[in-house]
C-alpha cells in the first residue's frame, strides 16, 4: 500500500512565509534556519494548538532530514511523523494523514508501531478507502500478535554513533504495549465495517461478533448486532438470524415450528458456546412441545378446510362446512384420495417430526436453570432445578437437578438448612449412584469449610447406607468420603474414633488415593492415644510401602516417638539421630533435635542436650519448635545455675519470633531469674502484671507456671505486708477485667494464697455449668474440691479436657486422681489401673503421686492379686522421695496383703508397725488404723488378752487416743476402763504396753500357741 505526499497549497505558502520569519531572527540573508530551529518552532506553534503552521513546519522539517542516516536523526524524525499525523487527524486532513503514517510505519526507529497502524487504518475508513482498511486492520492486529523489529534497517550510522546507541534505540522500539481491549474493538469495528461496506456479508459478521463478545459499551453492541442481522438477512442464514431476533418472543411466530426447532438448536449452540444472556431468552421462547402440537394441529385443520378437506383426515365435512366452503357434491365423481397441498404436506411432516423428537420440555427448563445459576440469578434457577427434579428424580437429568440445588443452596444463596435437608431426604431415597456421593461430599466440603466437624460425623450414617459398587468413581468418592470422617474425628480429638476410621478405609478401599495417608493418620491415631507399640509397625509399614510419599519423614521420626514411648531409648536415640541426618530440610528436623536432647538430658549428658535444643532453635520452622526446645534448653540451664544463659536464651528466643512467641512462658523464665537474682519484687511485679496481660487466653500455660510460681513465691519470701500487696494487685485485676478465663485464674491464685482453695472449688462447682474458660489451675481447684467431697460424677469429663486441650499441664495430676478415685470406687478396676498407670507415666516418683502407686497395690489386693498388691507396696517403700506418710500407708496396706492371705501373725507385725513407727504422719490416722487392726489380728490369733491390751495401748496414745478410730477402742473395753485409762491419765500416768507374740508350730497345719506378755509400766 503506497501512497503519494500530499501537502495544500496554503500550507506550503504558510511555511515559505515561516522561513522569511525565522530567516529575519538574527540569520544573515544567506542563511536558512537549522532543522533544529524549524523543530523549535514547530513545537511552539503545536504547544500554541496553531496547528496549520506547526504543521507546515514540520512537512519542512522531515523535508530537511529526510536524508539523514543517523539513528538519532530518524529517531526525532519519525516521532516528528508521529506528532504531524496526529494533528492532520485532528484537524480532519484524512487524505494528507494516510501517506505520512504509511511513511511513519515503514521507517525504523517509529515507537508507536501499533498506535500508528490503527490510526491509519481509522485514517482509511474515514476517506472511504475500505480495501485499503481492511488491509489496514488486518496488519495492526497481525503485527499485535507478531511484532517486527525495525531497527535493523539502519541504512548506515555517523561516526558519533555506536553500537551501544543503536542498541539503545531498538530497546525503545520494542517497549510499546499490546493494544487494550478497547483498542482491539475498535480494530474489529473497523475491520468489520470495511468489510460490511465492501459488501462481503460473510466476512463482516466474525469482526461483529468479536464487538459483540468483547465491547463493554451496550450502544456499540447492539448496534453491532443489528448489523449481524443485516448480514445475515443479506446471506441469508435464518437460523443464525434467531441468535438475535427476541421480539419473536411477542408474536405468533414463536408457535412456528420451525422457528421453535430453530431457537433450539441456535439456543444449544449458545449454551454450549458458553454464551449464556443470548441462549436464556431464546429458551424462554421455546414453546412445550405438547401446546406446540395442539397449536400446529389447529393451524392443519385451518388449511384442510381452507382447500376443501374435511377437519380431519377420514372425516367428512358436515353439510354446514360444504355450505360455508362452498363444496359442492358430485355423486357421479369416482371416490379419490386427498390431494393435499404442499403447505399442508410441510406442515403434517413437521408436526410428525416434532412429535417423534424426544421430550425436550425437561431439558430446556434445566438449561434455563443452569443458565439462571450462570447469570448470579440463583432463586430462578432453584425453582427451575426443582421443577425438574419433581417431574423426573430418578432420570439422568434429575440427578443433576438435586445436585445443582444442593450445591446452589450452599455456596450462593446461603442456605445450607435447606441443603441439608434436600441432601439427606435424597440420600436416604435414592442411595445408589454417583449423585448422593456427590451431594454427601458437597456438604461434607461446606461444614469442613465452617469446621463444623461434628456435622461431618452425622453424615456417617448415610454413608452406611449407600449401595456400594466397583466402579472406579464411586469407590474413589467412597475412599474420600470415609477418609473424612477419619479427619472429623482426628479434629474432634476422638482419637478411638480416628482409629477405627483410618481402619475402616484400609480395610474397605485396600490400594485407593487415600492409602498413603490413611496408614499415617491410623498410626497417628495411636499414637495420640499412646498405644506406642501398635502404632510402630504402621509408621514402619508406611516407610516401607510409600518411600516416596508426603510422610515418610514423618513416620521416621514418629516410629522414634513409638520407641521413646515404649521406653526403648537406646533404638529411639538412633532412630531421631537417623531423622536428623536424613533429613535435615524436614518439618520433623527441629523436634528429632528436641526429642534427641530430651534423651541426652536424662542421662545427664546436658552439653549434648543443649547442642540439640540449639540445634532445633536454630531450625525450627514453627514457633512451637522453637518454644520447647527453648525452654527446655532453660531448665537444663537452670539445673546449673547458669541463669544469665536462660536470660540469654530466652530473649534470643522473643527477638527471632517476636509477637508470635510464647512470651508469658518467657517471662516466666525471666521472672524464676529475678528471683535467684533476689530481684522478689521485680519478679513478683513481673507474673502479677503477665497474669493480667495473658491470662485470658485458657491455653496459656506460661501463665499457670507463674500462679503456682508465685503461691511459692509469698509463703517463702514474701511479709505480711507484701502478702497484702500481692493479694490487693490480684483483686485489682479481677475488678478492672471482665475476662471470664481472667478472673477466674486470679480467684484460684488468691484462693491458694488464702488457703481457700477448696472452698473456692465447690463455688465453682455451682458456678460453672461448662468448663470452656477454665484454665487448668481452675480444673484442678474444681477436681481438688470434688475429691473431697467424693463427688466423681464430672471426673472424667475433666480428665477428659485435660488430656484434649492441657496434656502437658502439671496440673492434669488432680484430674488423675479425681478419675482413679472415682473408677476404684465404682469398682471399676481395669479402668483405675489405667488411670493410674498413665499419671505415673506422666509424673513418675514425684511426692504427691505417691496416691497411684497405694491406689494400684489396693486394687490389685481388691482383684485377689496378693503377690502383685505385696510387690506394689514394697517397690513404694523403696522410693526416698515417698518417705513419711505414703510409706505409712504403704506399711498398713502390706498388714492388710497379709491378713488376705492369711498370715495374721505377719500382717500383726506391717500393723503394729504402722502405729509404733509412723504415728506421727497423716494426722496419726494409719496409727489408728494400724492399732484397730493388730487387735482384730490378735483375736483372730486366739489371742484376746493382747488385743485388748492393744485396745488399752492405743487409748493411752496420744496421737490417736483423739481420732473417731479410738471410739471403737472404748466400745471393747467398757466405760468403766475407758474412765480409768482417762482418770490414770489426768492424774500424770503414763502406759507402756507392749504386745510380743510368739508363734510354734508341732507340725504341719498346727494351730498357732499363743504366748502373751503384757507389760505395763505405771509412772509419773
């Protein structure tokens, strides 16, 4: 495409004239202006918008370039070309824009290629050059796509160029952006215009349509769709037509036939198109088939009777229709067959094609539901599905229908009691198929996505319920289905529940997607309840079988924490050291280091353990990581005394992980510092103010550190007067807080400084009919308080909270006890021995845990179990830190193994020492016991005389001559020697009766000889 420079006469005078005009400004006669100068004032004139003239001067301009080779001179020129087209355009000089962009396009170094091809082609239109704009068009929309490089036309460079100008340039050039979308219509309504005027109807419709698809602006797409129309109509292609013809929706054509198999086969072409505001309309024309029928058939007994036939085919016309038509009998005529028209014919054939089409009434009112749900317009599209469903559940397009309301309830109208309810009424009518897994995994997804866990377990029965097959969908929705109910339980905490999930899935769906992961969770699921040695092989097995799945470091190091559990240290050191060379990028890195120092610290290697816990500081990609093996890292530092190392390892700790880190745990650390560092009121200024800040969040167990830390804190160091304080600071707190979890932390703390804490506990009891802002140091006060009462009713519902939201809590021992109590005194014995067993696994030896190991040789002796219950009871004796009253106890309930089994002399010997030696443990209560029950011994001895003097001993005694025991010591001995001991007494004397029993047996199964010697020494 060439064209020829066009410049107007007045302009060529006007820019002579210039040049006389910029000759008279300081240039000699002689001398032209420069280019340069002719540039500046053609900007001044273009600033000015005195177009005429900036445009003479700039036809000058490339006039005096225009032989220049150097890249920078072609580069202004061409944006010279650029600025001149566009005020030829703007001042309408079409004829003289067209050769200058034609120019602009085809010299290198132009920046605005794209720009200037739409201008030209716009440029084109205007002076009704149309060939030349389609050409035009074509070329801006292909060099969109496919950009040419330009700049390699340099015909030759100045010696002042280098490469690195050139270079330069054609960066430049190749920064230009794509065309907007705007910019892209306005291509295509060019192009398609052009087309439309050069009369090529086939070619201008695809421009048109892409206006249409495209154009934000609803004037330029309805008239692009009338010019469609007009094209069509010019083709023609009536059944496109339809695509754009809804005023057919309010006349009588839309009863055509023909016109209704149209709009559906346009429709469905749209819909399938995607192109759904252009199919809703035409289905909403599509007539039913049945009144379609009724309709047509009228309009064929129209024509039969218009051409002389009767109404009905067979039927003849009533005398009163040939009168009326004007038919006239000719009985000589031989009987003939009707001849029909072709109109009839036509019309006959299209009814018998419509009536053999199958019913399409379903179909099209399920498109218009889906068409409604596409369109945002949800509640049609609910009434639509609904209509189907109702007419046809069991069909094909029924299922749809239930699917498509259940799905829209949920995710668009917010409706999911109604999705519910539409759901589960499906699921148990219809259980067979793909579309109840389908609405159960919908609704599963919905109550996952509102953590609704416990709504994922009520779906569980209808699952049961589905008929199962083997297609291979179905069981994979089967497998996921029951894999989630698996992930309900595990968020639940229901870890049994877990456990028989994940079971489930591997048994039922062996092989499936979900075999991986069900193995890991199953082994989880153990190993939250702490079955060690079954969860171990599944962590091993899911090495083994999936070495290449997600959790294969995990079950490496989880195999570790079997091991550990088991009491395997040895196996579990080499398996986290195994973790931590394996695989040094895992998520398990930071805890096999913890769970190794943890190792290392119990053998009292504390260099190595602390080597791990930095190791794990140093790794951890969680704040948890970091916590445990941070403070961790300070009680092995605290049981050197090296304190500035806890300061030094605590704030590391704050400054990495900032407010995420667990600071109220920190500034228990800080405070435990200041108090070594005799810093009491630093310290105690620092809990009472952490308390405040942290203590309404329940799970906060720095916080309940800090409470018992403090308890100790007032009895040891603290006066009277600071006592006070402390106690004022903490009722401020609960007075300027309305945090429930706040204020009742602060009761307990100020009930443990009273002494009050029981009371306190029983208040709570009435107060609280849920336990969801308690805290752990208020769960053990109400358990504290509950075992006093021997109240059990809530034991394991509290035990219960511990262990799902406080397992590491110190104060989880009152719920141990509460519970072992409360299944010892219902008898249930398996249930104690596990209670107990898991606080002994969880405290060991420590003092005021001394109740398990009594409580597990009682039980043991109620089971019949002598040998066990003896060995219980001794191993406690061998226990320093039980010493006193639980070795009192322990040496009681030793005389009660051997009274059951029959040794009386031996169980008299455990009694007897139970009052002689540890009467002064436990108020002298197992004195008391221990007195009552050598003298029931003694009896069963045959040796009265020493029972009653046992009776005597123990009324003379002062340390439980007091206790409601002794009341049965008076019963025996009669109230006239109960006066006597009680006169003898007050008047100074004091007893020391001994009882000695010797036993001889003459031979095998021989009654026992009894031996008494009392001895009674009266005194002052």
């Amino acid at each position: 495409m060439r064209f020829t420079k066009k410049i107007s006469l007045n302009g060529m005078v006007r820019a002579l004239i210039l040049v006389f005009v910029l000759c008279g400004h300081g240039f000699a006669a002689n001398e032209g202006p420069t280019p340069a100068e002719i540039l500046k004032e053609a900007m001044m004139h273009m600033g000015k918008e005195e177009y005429d003239d900036a445009s003479a001067l700039m036809y000058m301009y490339l006039s005096e370039v225009e032989e220049s080779k150097a890249p920078r001179v072609i580069a202004i020129a061409q944006d010279i070309r650029f600025k001149l087209a566009s005020i030829l355009l703007k001042t309408e000089r079409m004829d003289e824009a067209a050769p200058v962009l034609q120019e602009y396009i085809e010299y290198p170094l132009g920046k605005f290629q794209r720009l200037s091809r739409k201008m030209l082609a716009t440029c084109l239109y205007e002076i009704e050059d149309y060939e030349g704009a389609v050409t035009a068009c074509t070329n801006a929309l292909y060099y969109n796509e496919n950009p040419i490089l330009e700049a390699k036309k340099f015909v030759a460079k100045d010696d002042d160029d280098d490469e690195e100008e050139s270079s330069r340039f054609k960066q430049k050039e190749e920064e230009e952006p794509e065309y907007t979308q705007q910019e892209l219509n306005e291509l295509y309504l060019t192009l398609a215009e052009s087309y439309y005027d050069l009369e090529q109807w086939t070619e201008c419709i695809p421009p048109f349509e892409y206006v249409i698809a495209q154009a934000p602006n609803e004037q330029r797409k309805g008239y692009a769709i009338m010019q469609v129309i007009n094209a069509l109509i010019e083709i023609p292609d009536f059944a496109r037509i339809t695509a754009w013809i809804p005023q057919l929706y309010r006349t009588s054509a839309r009863y055509d036939i023909r016109v209704n198999l149209a709009l559906m086969n346009a429709a469905a072409a749209l819909y399938e198109a995607g192109e759904y505001d252009s199919a809703l309309p035409l289905y909403r024309m599509i007539m039913p088939r049945d009144e379609l029928v009724t309709y047509q058939e009228s309009r064929i007994r129209d024509i039969r009777i218009s051409v002389g036939l009767p109404p009905e085919p067979g039927a003849e016309m009533t005398e009163d229709e040939k009168m009326l038509f004007g038919v006239v009998d000719d009985p000589a005529a031989p009987s003939q067959e009707e001849v029909k028209p072709k109109a009839l014919v036509d019309q006959e054939n299209l009814i018998y094609a419509l009536k053999e089409l199958p019913p399409y009434e379903l179909d099209v009112q399920y498109r218009m539901a889906d068409l409604y749900k596409t369109v945002d317009r949800y509640w049609e599209s609910l009434r639509f599905f609904d209509v189907v469903f109702e007419a046809d559940p069991k069909s094909e397009i029924g299922e749809r229908c239930i699917f498509e309301m259940v799905e829209t309830l949920i995710d668009e109208v917010n409706e999911p009691a109604e999705a519910e309810r539409r759901g589960f009424d499906y699921m148990a009518k219809y259980p067979e198929g793909m579309t109840p897994r389908q609405i159960a995994y919908t609704l599963n997804g919905y109550y996952q996505k509102t953590n609704d866990m416990k709504a994922v377990k009520a779906l569980k029965p209808y699952l049961d319920g589905l008929v199962r097959t083997n297609d291979e969908t179905i069981v994979k929705y089967d497998t996921e289905l029951y894999f989630m109910q698996g992930v309900a339980d595990l968020v639940l905490q229901d870890y049994e529940g877990s456990e028989k999930s994940f079971r489930y899935v591997l048994d039922e769906f062996p092989g499936s997607h979900q075999e991986a992961n069900s193995l890991y969770w199953y082994g989880m699921s153990k190993l939250f309840l702490q079955k060690y040695e079954s969860a171990f092989p599944d962590f091993e097995k899911y090495i083994k079988k999936h070495a290449t799945e997600t959790y294969v470091d995990e079950c490496s190091f989880q195999g570790g924490i079997c091991l550990f559990g088991m009491e395997r240290y040895d196996e579990a050191m080499e398996r986290f050291s195994y973790v931590i060379s394996t695989y040094p990028d895992s998520s398990v890195y930071p805890e096999a280091c913890s769970m190794r120092g943890d190792i290392y610290g119990s053998r009292g290697e504390l260099d190595a353990a602390v080597d791990d816990y930095t190791r794990a500081v140093a790794a951890a990609k969680k704040v948890n990581q970091a916590t445990y093996a941070t403070f961790q890292m300070a009680e092995v530092y605290e049981a050197e005394d090296k304190y500035d190392d806890i300061i030094r390892t605590v704030e590391s700790y704050l400054d990495v992980w900032d407010e995420e880190a667990d600071i109220a745990k920190a500034l228990f650390w800080i405070g435990k510092t200041k108090i070594q560092q005799k810093k009491i009121d630093e310290a105690v200024k620092t809990y009472v103010d952490a308390i405040v800040k942290y203590g309404s969040d329940v799970r906060q167990d720095g916080v309940d550190l800090m409470i018992a830390e403090l308890v100790k804190v007032s009895a040891i160091y603290l006066d009277t007067e600071q006592q006070n304080k402390l106690k004022a600071d903490l009722q401020a707190g609960i007075d300027e807080n309305d945090d429930l979890t706040l204020q009742l932390r602060l009761r307990v703390l100020q009930s443990k400084l009273d002494m009050t804490e029981t009371e306190l506990g029983k208040q709570l009891i009435q107060e609280l009919s849920d336990l969801e802002n308690a805290s752990p140091p208020v769960l053990a006060c109400i358990c504290d308080a509950s075992f006093e009462m021997e109240d059990y009713s809530r034991a394991e519902e509290l035990l219960l909270i511990f262990i799902t939201k406080f397992e590491d809590s110190d104060y989880m021992r009152a719920a141990f006890k509460l519970r072992a109590y409360g299944q010892y005194a219902e008898k249930d014995y398996e249930g104690a021995l596990h209670t107990i067993e898991e606080a002994q696994e969880h405290y060991g030896t420590e003092y005021d845990v001394a109740w398990a190991q009594l409580m597990k040789a009682q039980v043991l002796l109620d089971q019949g179990k002598v040998d066990e219950a003896r060995e219980a009871n001794m191993n406690l004796l061998s226990v320093p830190s039980w010493r006193g009253a639980p070795v009192a106890q322990a040496t009681f309930q030793l005389g009660q193994v051997e009274e059951k089994a029959g040794d009386y002399l031996k169980a008299f010997g455990f009694y007897q020492r139970a009052y002689f030696q540890y009467k002064g443990h436990a108020g002298g209560y197992w004195a008391a016991e221990g007195y009552l029950a050598s003298a029931r011994c003694l009896k069963k001895l045959g040796l009265s005389n020493d029972a009653r003097n046992t009776y005597r001993a123990m009324l003379f005694d002062p340390y439980v001559s007091d206790l409601p025991q002794s009341e049965e010591a008076r019963e025996v001995l009669g109230a006239g020697e109960v006066a006597e001991i009680a006169a003898y007494i007050e008047s100074g004397g004091t007893s020391n009766i001994t009882i000695n029993v010797e036993v001889e047996k003459t031979a095998e199964g021989a009654e026992p000889v009894e031996s008494s010697k009392p001895s009674t020494e009266e005194g002052a």
